[in-house]
C-alpha cells in the first residue's frame, strides 16, 4: 500500500504545478512530480522508460522551462 | 514491496489527465500551458503502462507488476515525442514574447480557443 | 493474403527523404560558403526525386500483386513475430496516398526553390519539409499503430515548425503555437485509442486487431465504439473536421504559402487517412456502425465551413476554409461507404470508398495548385486582401489561368477533377437509397452549389474583372513557379477528361478497405 502514498504526493505535485502563481515554483513542482512517476514506472516494472522520464522530463524539459522563464525575466528587468 | 491493483494507477492517470487538461483550458500564461501539455502527456503515458499492466493481470495472475515490452516501447517513444514538443513549444514562446512581451495568451490578438 | 517483401524495398522512399534531409546542415554550410543560395532547394527536389524513383521502382516490382488486392507485408524485427515485430504493410491505398505524398512534394519543393529565395534559414526549411513528407509516406504504409504513431508523430512536430517558420513575424508564431496544443491533444487523444486497444487485444498489428474485433458482443461493441470516437477525435483534429478545426484557418494563411499548400494539400488527407486505416481496418463496417456518425459529422463539416469561407475577405482565409469543406466531403465519403456496407448495400459502399479516394486525389492537386498560385500573387502583389488583388490573374496570365482551372475543378465544372469526385460521392449518397441518406446528399448537394458560389465570385474578382489598383505594375512570376502550376493544372484536365485508370485503382483500394 506504500504506492498509494506516492501516487497521492505526486497528484499533490501536479496540481502545485499547475496552480502556482510564481513560474519557478510551478516548474519546481512539475520536476518532482516527473521523478515521482519516474519511481512509479520503476515500480510498475518499466525500467527503460522510467530511465527516459528522468532523461527527458526531470532532465530536459523542466531545464528548458527553466531557461525559457530565465530568458523572458531578464528582458523584463533590461 | 507489493503494489495495490492496477485499477489504482488506471484512476491516477485519469486524474493526471484531468488536470492537464483543466490546466490546458483554463491558464492564460503560455508557460503553463506548456506544461499542461506535458502533464496530459505523462497521464496518457501512465495510462497506457498501467492498461498494459492490467491486461497482464487478467491474463496471467502474476503478482506484482509486469508492463509487456511493446507497451514500454510506445511510452518510451511517447516520452521522447514530449519533449520535443516541449522545445519547439517553448522555443514559441520565446519569440512569442519578442512580439508581444506578455506571456498572456488573452493579450494576444487572434488567439481564440 | 500477404506477401513478404524486404523492408528496405517498402522503405526505401523514406530512407531517401531521411537521409536526404540529414544531409540538409551540410548543404546549407557548402550552400552559405559557395554564396549560391539554390542549392538546399535543388538538393530537395533531388531528394523527392530519388524518393519518387524508389516508388516507381517498387510499384513496377509488384504492381501485378497489389492490384489484385494482396497487401505486401515486412517486419522490422522478423524473429519476434505478429504482435511484437513493428510491421509494414503496403496495399493499394498505401501506394496511392504514398505517390500523392511524394509527387505533390516535389513539385511544393521546385515551386520552394524560388519562392523562398528571400527567406534565411533555408536548409532548416527544406530538412523539416523532407521529414514532413517522410512522416506522411510512414504514416501511410503503416501495418500496426506503434509505426502510425511514431510516423504521425514526425509528420506534426515537422508541420508545427515549418508553420512558425517565418518567426520574425508574429501571425506565424501565434497560429503555430494554437496548432501546436491542439494537435498534441488530438495525438494524445489517438494514443489513449490505441492504448485501449492494446488493453483489449494486447497488440498492435491492424491484421490482429481485425480478427479482435471481428465478431463484437454487447460489451465488446460498445468498448469498440469508445475507441472508435477516440480514434476519430484524436485524428480528426488534424483532419480538420468541424468542432476540432479552429487552428486550420489560422495555421494555413500564417504559413509560407509552399507549407500552406502542403498542409491543406496533404498533412489533413494524412488525418482522414489514419481515421479510415483505424475505422475500416479494424473495426468492420459490417459490425460497427459508424457510418451514420461520420455523414452527420461530414454535413455539419460542411455547412459550417461553407457559411464561413463566404464571410472571408483574406484569399488564404478563404481557401483554408475551403479545405475544411473539402474534408466534409471527404468523410462524406467514407461515412457513406460505411453507412452503405452496414446495411448491405456493397456497390454504394463501393461507390462511396472511390469517391472519396478519388476526392482526396482532385482536392490535394486542386487545393495545392490554389494555394501555389496565391502565393505567387501574395508575393507579387503584397497583400492578400481579395479585392485589392483584383485582376491580379490578368497581370500575371499563366498563374491566372492556372488559378482559374484549379478554381473551376474545385466548384465541381465538369470536363475537371472535381467533377469526377463529386459526382461519384453524390452518386454513392443516392444510391443508399433510405431517407437519411438522400436527406443527407441533398444537403451535400446543397453544400457543393454553395461552395462553387464563393469559388466563382473568387475567379470573378481575382482574374475577370479589369486591373485594380494594386496589381497595375505585377510582372509574371518566374518560371520555376510557373512550371510546378502548369503540371499540376495539365493533372487536372487530364483526370477530368479520362479518369477510367484511376478509377479502377480507387475501386481496388476500396474493395481492399472493405473486404476483410
């Protein structure tokens, strides 16, 4: 019963990521609710693709939004 | 480390998709939008492993969870696919906002839903 | 009834345009050092070319078996057998569709070499249109769903990035942004199908998934019509059809009018070809019955686009709007030869399935030629505002002439394309022969009145009335524009005056689609 624990954390993190006002805080949450399914694919058995969620989603894209609200903050300030 | 049913993790991607999509409807900040699409993407993801899962319980009554291999292969394509659309989307939205300098998708000008 | 034969043999127009836009960084490099600014654009069109020849090739090889209605099979991983080894599967329609793909991007892609001399980033253009076509061509000899959705897949992220490719501009970005949300949720839509098809039959394959769902049970039919609306929804926002089409008329005019030309050439044919592969592959007409669904959709497709194409005073507008039409007609099509073979009526739903093919061919040369010929006004004229470019067809007389056959085979004039198709589809609604369906074609009929209205009114201001103002100083557009219009206006005629050769391969490909 352990998991269900995870699966509530990580719908807990999914509706952070969405309603966050602050960006970087939205997308703080988006990343940890891409390694919790990350960990639940590992669980299921997926191996190979809970290795491609980290790659791709808490690697890449949460670092692309990252950079794309980094780029759009400082044409703000300048 | 036993898992709960697959039912379990068939309503958790439901949920997932609810919210991604309620996030896709209803947020004007095009950044949000973006990562609506990419939890929609990661619901269906998890749908289709958890499907896969169920359908190896119906079958087989192995305990404790087995996704069959091309189910993994669709997700792993499906998850790479996400991203992609995540660099293109963001790249829009940075020359989006060279343009607008607002990320408000109601401030731009034709963008009806 | 299948055949093995070589992947590499089945794949090999893909390989080339692959490898061809692999090598597209390259050329831009020689292209930007040589200051010769053609080059990617030749290369491309070698590159359609080669892909082309392989077709050519591979149809002289085993023409004699597909056309007696065998599909030619291959597996990428041999040794793991049906449901696990991703599978090609290549039929009559496959090579259809694959020809029109291919044939139509190498003339977009000759017509490309001049008209985006003055755009920079070129080699990005042309590897992203290769990878389009590359898609599309996977998409349709595609044996199971893993292969359709990777290969669907390549042909959308292609089509989002070559609609915001002039970036600098904000209507590019702003269309390409709305397309790109949209599609993804429909392509998410389609795999949330597939993923409940796999539940139900654990595999992929369209020949396995046929035999699944051969003979439905109450449970079992209704779990087949959800995925049935999933799959139609899913690929029906990237046919375009009504409730799902609101990125088209945006995406279309945003465009380079080549891409515009392409996307409503091709990429919306590629959607209505993944919802017919899903719906009359798997699931039979003679069990499920969708066809009722898809005429109500095909009407209201139709009705809605028709009331707003006329309210358009933008030419592209006005022509995006018109594919959305043509897509209703299309699905009329298919909705009527399922509808038809429901209820045992095969010759109607013979006459439906040829009806449509045979639309998609007539709608994706006269839709591209259309917006071909726009194009070189729009670049010529600077505005796309229709009554400014008033007579711009008789400032410009080949583009003119081309732009009036391509008009008057659409509105459905008879010695044209659009006739065939047209008469073809309203003959198979008629010859269902209940209430719904004659309520239906007439509605249809109504519909292709209407259209040929704002098509004829288009002609009348663009090319017949006298020279406005804008238009007085216009010169003849280059002759690497002209040429790809000419043929394609030549193609036109051509299957207007003597289309028995294609009708026969339609009749093939339909009865290929109905039989199980």
């Amino acid at each position: 019963m352990w998991d269900l624990a995870l699966i509530f954390l990580t719908v807990l993190a999914a509706i952070l990521a969405v309603e966050a006002k602050d960006l970087i805080r939205s997308i703080m949450a988006f990343l940890i609710m891409c390694i919790f399914v990350a960990i639940i694919y590992y669980a299921m058995g997926a191996v190979y693709a809970s290795v491609f969620q980290l790659l791709i989603y808490a690697g890449a894209v949460s670092v692309l939004l990252i950079v794309t609200v980094h780029t759009i903050r400082r044409r703000r300030t300048a | 480390m036993g898992l709960t049913s697959p039912q379990a993790y068939i309503a958790f991607s439901i949920i997932l998709l609810a919210i991604g999509v309620y996030c896709l409807v209803s947020k004007r900040n095009m950044i949000k939008t973006v990562i609506g699409i990419e939890v929609t993407t990661i619901a269906v993801n998890t749908a289709l492993l958890s499907l896969s899962w169920a359908r190896v319980a119906t079958i087989s009554h192995i305990t404790g969870a087995m996704v069959e291999p091309l189910a993994e292969a669709l997700v792993i394509i499906s998850i790479v696919i996400g991203g992609a659309i995540a660099a293109l989307a963001l790249s829009l939205v940075v020359n989006a906002y060279r343009h607008y300098k607002t990320l408000d998708l109601k401030k731009l000008k034709r963008l009806r839903w | 009834m299948a055949t093995g034969v070589g992947i590499a043999e089945v794949m090999g127009p893909v390989i080339a345009l692959i490898v061809f836009s692999a090598s597209m960084p390259i050329l831009g490099y020689i292209e930007g050092k040589l200051k010769y600014k053609y080059l990617t654009g030749v290369a491309a069109s070698v590159g359609f070319s080669f892909a082309l020849i392989y077709l050519a090739h591979f149809l002289w090889r085993f023409w004699s078996s597909l056309a007696k209605g065998v599909a030619l099979t291959s597996s990428l991983f041999p040794n793991f057998g049906r449901p696990l080894g991703v599978e090609i599967r290549v039929d009559v329609f496959s090579t259809f569709m694959a020809l029109l793909f291919i044939g139509l991007g190498l003339l977009i892609s000759i017509y490309s070499i001049k008209y985006m001399e003055h755009d920079t980033g070129l080699d990005r253009y042309y590897a992203m249109l290769l990878l389009l076509v590359a898609g599309m061509v996977g998409v349709a000899v595609a044996g199971d769903f893993f292969t359709l959705f990777v290969f669907w897949e390549l042909m959308s992220i292609s089509s989002y990035s070559l609609v915001s490719f002039r970036k600098y501009r904000w209507e590019p970005i702003e269309a390409g942004f709305k397309y790109l949300v949209m599609s993804t949720l429909g392509s998410l839509v389609a795999l949330l199908g597939i993923s409940l098809l796999y539940y139900y039959a654990g595999t992929l394959n369209f020949v396995l998934l046929s035999e699944a769902f051969a003979r439905p049970d109450g449970t079992l039919k209704l779990y087949g019509y959800v995925i049935l609306m999933l799959i139609f929804v899913g690929f029906g926002v990237t046919a375009s059809i009504v409730p799902f089409h609101t990125w088209l008329p945006d995406a279309h005019p945003a465009a380079p009018s080549s891409i515009s030309a392409m996307l409503s050439g091709l990429v919306i044919k590629a959607g209505v070809y993944a919802i017919a592969r899903g719906s009359f592959m798997i699931f039979k007409p003679t069990a499920f019955d969708y066809g009722t669904l898809f005429v109500v959709f095909a009407v209201i497709t139709t009705t809605v686009a028709n009331i707003m194409a006329l309210l358009q005073r933008d030419v592209k507008r006005l022509l995006a709007f018109s594919s959305t039409v043509n897509i209703g007609f299309i699905l009329f099509g298919l909705g009527t030869a399922a509808y038809a073979s429901h209820l045992g009526v095969a010759i109607a739903g013979i006459l439906g399935l040829v009806g449509a093919l045979m639309h998609i061919l007539s709608h994706a040369i006269g839709k591209g030629l259309l917006f071909l010929a726009a194009g070189s006004f729009i670049t010529r004229a600077k505005t796309r505002n229709i009554y400014e470019l008033q007579g711009a067809g008789r400032a410009m007389p080949w583009t003119g002439v081309a732009f009036s056959v391509g008009l008057l085979s659409l509105s459905g004039a008879p010695p044209l394309a659009g006739f065939v198709s047209k008469f073809f589809l309203l003959m198979a609604g008629y010859s269902v022969g209940n209430a719904f369906m004659n309520v239906a074609t007439s509605l249809m009929l109504v519909n292709s009145v209407f259209a040929a209205a704002y098509y004829l009114r288009l002609l009348q201001i663009c090319v017949i009335r006298p020279r406005g103002e804008g238009v007085k100083e216009l010169r003849e557009a280059s002759p690497v524009i002209v040429a790809p219009l000419v043929i394609l206006m030549i193609l036109l005629i051509i299957i207007g005056c003597y289309p028995w050769p294609l009708l026969d391969i339609a009749r093939s490909a339909a009865s290929a689609l109905l039989q199980p």
